[in-house]
C-alpha cells in the first residue's frame, strides 16, 4: 500500500507539472515585453509531459490491489471500499474523538481515543459479537472495574457484524446512528447496518485497510 502512495505522488506531481508548464507558456504578465516560445515547441512539450503522465499512471494500475480494500478518511469521516480505481462501497462513519481519559492509580498513563492511522489487514470477522468492555468503559460511567470477565460481556452494541484489525479495534455497527459522520468514538469504526454488511461482504480475512 505505501507503494501505491508513493506512485500516486509521483502521477499528482507530474500532474502538476503538466498544467504548470501549459499556463506558463500561454499566460504572461500584463505589460510583459517577454518573448514567448513557439506554439509547436509548446505543443511538443505538453506531448511528452502528457505521455509522461500516461506512463505513470499505467504504472500506478499495476500496484493497486488485485482484491478489494478499504480506505477510511477520519478527516471527513468516510470509508470506502475500492477494487482497482472503482469505489464499490461509499459509506458515512465515524471515527475517533481524540478525547482523553486520565487511568486511575498509574500516574500520569491515559488513554488517548484516536483512531490509529495507517496501513492495517482485517484480521478476523464476526458476526453477532459480543463487547467485552474495557477498563475505560467503566471508569467513564463512573463505576467499579470488574474482575469477572462474564460482567464484562455486553451484547447488542456493535450490530451483526465486526472486523477485526489489531490491538482491540474493529469495524462495527452502532446504536447511535444519528453521530455517524462525527469524531464520536473511543477509536473504532462505525458503520450503519446496511454498510457493515456490505463491507462484511467485500471484506475477507486478509484484505487492506488504510487509515488517514
């Protein structure tokens, strides 16, 4: 996946070349007594700028996952799910909220509930999950932490589906549908029931996620 940054750089750069040397050649100052370059010359050079940008661009195909992956912007608070360049899947999320929560007894330990940026594979998938609800969960309500992981469960809270991507984060569903679009979280992905089981679908065990 960094390859695909580092490839989609070089075609914007390139890009940017192109238009710049167009509307340097054709657009002068007021009162400019600058000599301009022949239109042909002009002409030439946008050719090989522009069979330039072509190459780059066939080049950067090459490097984009053959199987579906998932992009989530928690800027704008989108996912999509791509193949190739097509966008099969455009759905409203919500990401972290970036808020901080002191840890009881250890100092000067929080924890921060960002959602993590950068480059991820789904590893696991769930249908029907349980919460097993952390630490934070509680402290936040105000209430004692338990020991027994069984008063820990909590059914209902996620939707039908989850996926699994590392150190305890998931794309899930919500019971609160109406902050989707919004930094709301403690650091995973929400999604509403018909989106969850779309990426459900698309997904599998293995596929890319990129986070930004």
């Amino acid at each position: 996946m960094s390859r695909i940054i580092l490839a989609a750089s070089a075609v914007s750069l390139l890009l940017l070349v192109v238009i710049s040397a167009f509307t340097t050649n054709h657009v002068a100052p007021e009162n400019s007594a600058a000599v301009h370059q022949p239109a042909v010359q002009d002409k030439a050079d946008l050719r090989t700028l522009q069979a330039r940008y072509k190459t780059l661009s066939k080049q950067l195909s090459h490097f984009m996952p053959n199987q579906p992956y998932i992009l989530v912007d928690t800027a704008r608070n989108r996912l999509y799910v791509k193949h190739q360049k097509q966008v099969v899947l455009d759905a409203i999320a919500s990401t972290g909220s970036g808020t901080i929560l002191d840890k009881p007894g250890e100092g000067n330990s929080q924890w921060i509930f960002d959602t993590p940026r950068g480059e991820f594979l789904v590893k696991s998938k769930l249908t029907n999950p349980t919460w097993i609800k952390p630490d934070w969960a509680f402290i936040e309500e105000g209430l004692a932490v338990p020991q027994n992981t069984n008063d820990r469960a909590e059914q209902g809270v996620l939707g039908e589906y989850a996926l699994g991507f590392g150190k305890g984060y998931f794309i899930h569903g919500t019971l609160y549908t109406r902050l989707l679009g919004k930094n709301v979280t403690h650091g995973c992905i929400r999604l509403n029931d018909s989106d969850l089981k779309g990426v459900y679908k698309l997904a599998r065990v293995g596929t890319p996620i990129m986070i930004f």
